[in-house]
C-alpha cells in the first residue's frame, strides 16, 4: 500500500493487482494525488472511496480519475448528497457514486474489505463522525495483512465502533491509519485497543492546526508504536517481508 503526501488531507493507495488499486480518499490538491498515482504505476482504479464529503477528502477526485479507468465510486456521508466534483468525477467514468453502507460489498480482486462504520441504518449527523472506517485485508506471500482505514472519526465515533466491533480488540489489526491526521479529538481508545505494528499519519507539513496533537504523538510512543508520517516522509510505501513491515519514501 501506499500513502500519498496531499498536504493536510488524505489519500491511500492499495494495490489490488498489477496496475490496479483500491483508493481511499484523493486529497485537497489534484495534482498532489495525480503525481501519486502515476509514481505509483495506477492505471486502473478497482474502487475510490470518498471516506466523508470534507474537501481535504475528495478534492483532487477529478485529476485522480482523469486518464485512469475507474470501476466504482463510494462515499459516505451526514449529508444528503455529494457534492459536484464526486457526482460529475462519477459521471465522468460512466458511474453513479454509491452511497457506503455497512452492508456494501466492495467486490475487489486480491484483497477483502468490509465496512464497518457507519453501521446498520444510522448516519451520524456531524461529518467527521460519518467517515467511512474500512477493515482492509491484503495478502502477501508470507501472510495477510490487516489494515484499518479510520477517515477523520473522532472519540464518540470510535467509541462506538469499538463497542460494535469486539473483534476489532480481540483480533487486533496490522495497520491503523490514524484518524483525522492525528487531531486530539480522533482519540486514543482505538490504537490501544487493536496495538497495531504500525500507525500512519497523513498530515500536511507546518499545519495550522497543530496535527499531529502531542497526546497522540505521546500515546504512540507510550504503546511503542512505530508510526510513519507524510509531513516527514512524503509520499511512501508500506510492504510486508518475512514478518517485517517496511516503509519506503517514495522521494
């Protein structure tokens, strides 16, 4: 997998098979995700999912489609609709973009995801909290790989998460994407509940927000949890050999 440096947002890549991935949100800026996807060899986009409708999310939707084949479209939302650019970057590749549910199936070669947050019927009515938070399993010649996709969910969210998903604690997960780019209000209780190997960061370098939050930074640290950041790597690679997880700069 890969996470592409979009500045202050996020945009994951998972390679499905040669020249096709699964693509997790695209970023603020167009070109930053364009310049990602064509580094890393993306012809085909099996799935792009926009994990919520904020624009550090889906703002670079259309450069991340254009000259690529794109075969589904997904977001998730608190609000009605999408918005312009998901609707036409849909139309573009002669799609309607999809509206996730608990009970979507992404139907991808090579590896298995499943949603699981928001659940059931419910829509959390705050956006941050409406992320789509996907459960990734990828194999690799030694063993899978288990990632988890969180968006931008904050504490209430997780909490509840957790709470519907035991399996996430009992079972634990390779990878955790931090949730939104390492704010305070993403919370703890997830990355102490499943300790992940590692956690990634995608955050924008000198961000006004102050992301990531020291009692994040601290809480990794404290759980000794090797952590990889855009704002200090750029755009990288994550691969699994032997029983090592190896991050790669793609610089």
């Amino acid at each position: 997998m890969a996470m592409c440096d979009v500045g202050q947002g996020d945009g994951i890549v998972v390679r499905t098979t040669a020249g096709h991935a699964l693509v997790v949100d695209a970023g603020p800026d167009p070109d930053a995700m364009d310049r990602c996807l064509d580094h890393l060899e993306v012809d085909v986009i099996d799935a792009l999912v926009i994990t919520h409708l904020h624009d550090d999310h889906y703002g670079g939707v259309v450069r991340a489609i254009r000259g690529r084949a794109l075969t589904a479209l997904y977001y998730s939302t608190s609000e009605e609709s999408p918005p312009r650019e998901v609707t036409e970057a849909a139309a573009a590749a002669g799609l309607e973009a999809e509206r996730l549910t608990s009970s979507t199936t992404l139907d991808l070669p090579q590896i298995q995801v499943d949603v699981l947050w928001p659940t059931g019927d419910t829509v959390p009515s705050e956006e941050n909290n409406a992320s789509a938070v996907l459960d990734v399993v990828v194999p690799t010649p030694d063993r899978s790989v288990t990632l988890l996709l969180t968006g931008d969910i904050e504490e209430d969210a997780a909490a509840a998460l957790l709470a519907a998903e035991p399996a996430l604690a009992e079972g634990g997960v390779d990878i955790l994407k931090i949730a939104h780019h390492g704010a305070r209000n993403g919370g703890t209780a997830v990355l102490e509940a499943i300790a992940p190997s590692l956690a990634l960061i995608s955050v924008g370098e000198d961000n006004d927000y102050g992301h990531p939050h020291p009692v994040i930074i601290d809480a990794l640290a404290r759980l000794g949890i090797a952590t990889a950041r855009t704002d200090e790597l750029g755009s990288f690679t994550v691969e699994v050999v032997g029983d090592t997880v190896e991050v790669r700069t793609l610089r």
